[in-house]
C-alpha cells in the first residue's frame, strides 16, 4: 500500500526502497517504546 502511494507521487524506485526501510524502523522504534512504557 505504502509503496503504491510512492508511485502515485512519482517517487523512484531506489528512493522508494530507502523510503520503505526508514518506515520500518520508525514503526519498530514506536512499538518497542510504547511497549517499554507499559511495563
């Protein structure tokens, strides 16, 4: 989904990718902090 909204925009291939890991990351720092405040 988030990599059809990219083509969408226009926005190349290998920027896309580079795109695509920094949302991963993002999302798996706001999990472990908001799993971290739960404890």
């Amino acid at each position: 989904m988030i990599a059809n909204i990219m083509n969408l925009a226009g926005v190349p291939g290998y920027h896309q990718q580079v795109y695509m890991g920094l949302i991963i990351v993002l999302a798996m720092l706001i999990q472990y902090a908001t799993g971290s405040l739960k404890h």
